[in-house]
C-alpha cells in the first residue's frame, strides 16, 4: 500500500483543524502517518525539551529511545542541521542510534512551530532497506509545516 498524500492532508486537515498544542498534533499526525503506509513500522515524535535535547514524544508502534543527543543518531542529525535525513541503510548511517533491531531505512524530519522555532522531529523506521522516497519527504514536510505552524 503506499500513502495516498491527498487523502492524509484531508484527514490530517480535518482532525486538527483550530488546534495548536503540540502534543495533541503529534499525536494526531503519529498515528494518521503510521496508518497511511505498510512500509511504517515506527512513527513518532521526537520532542526538543532543552537545548541540543530530545524526548520521545507521542508515536506509533514498538517502544522507541526515550532520550536522544543532537549529537547522536538520524535524529539528532534533523535536529542539529535541520535539514531532512532520508537513510536507506541505517546501518551505515554514521552514529546511527538503533532502538529496534528491525530498523533498515529512516525518514526524518525537522518540524518547526510558529516563528520557524524548532519544537521536534518526526520519525519514520521501516524494516525495508530504501523505503523512504523523496516524495514521501517532500509530501509530510508539507504536512508538518501546515500543522504545526501555530504552535508557539
């Protein structure tokens, strides 16, 4: 099955529509993503709690590292450059942190709230190496910046 965008904007749009804190969004996008695609085993947040600091925040699926470094991992690597980590093998991903065993291929993404101020990343594992494309990136970053950019 692969993700019909179109469809999870609307639900996304609609389920949220007025809301602004930003647990109730992640818990929201978590498990409307996590549901959309057979290729997510792992969907959910990671939230910043302090500089250069992540918690686990709402997700989907098996348990997740419940601290993460900037310095450290794909998700650390989002939250420090702010940039996409689209990893293939995250087994050759540098520093990768494995908090399940099953994990091949990552997609994270940075996720800003109002005034562009970083709030967390969004995680994707999936047990197929390569799952990720750059449409998958593209279509949630999209996602992401429409629903949480009311969120001070």
């Amino acid at each position: 099955m692969q993700v019909n965008y179109t469809a999870l904007r609307q639900s996304i749009a609609s389920l949220t529509e007025g809301e602004t804190d930003a647990v109730a969004l992640m818990a929201t996008v978590a498990c409307e993503v996590h549901h959309a695609d057979d290729r997510f085993d792992w969907t959910g947040f990671y939230r910043v709690v302090a500089p250069e600091l992540l918690k686990i925040g709402p997700y989907q699926g098996g348990h997740g590292c419940l601290v993460i470094p900037f310095s450290r991992g794909v998700c650390g690597a989002a939250a420090r450059t702010g940039e996409v980590q689209r990893v293939e093998d995250v087994e050759a991903f540098p520093g990768h942190i494995a908090c399940a065993s099953s994990t091949r291929s990552e997609l994270v993404l940075p996720v800003y709230g109002d005034g562009g101020r970083l709030i967390g990343v969004f995680d994707i594992d999936s047990d197929q190496p390569a799952a990720f494309t750059a449409k998958d990136a593209t279509e949630l970053a999209e996602i992401l910046e429409t629903t949480f950019a009311a969120v001070k």
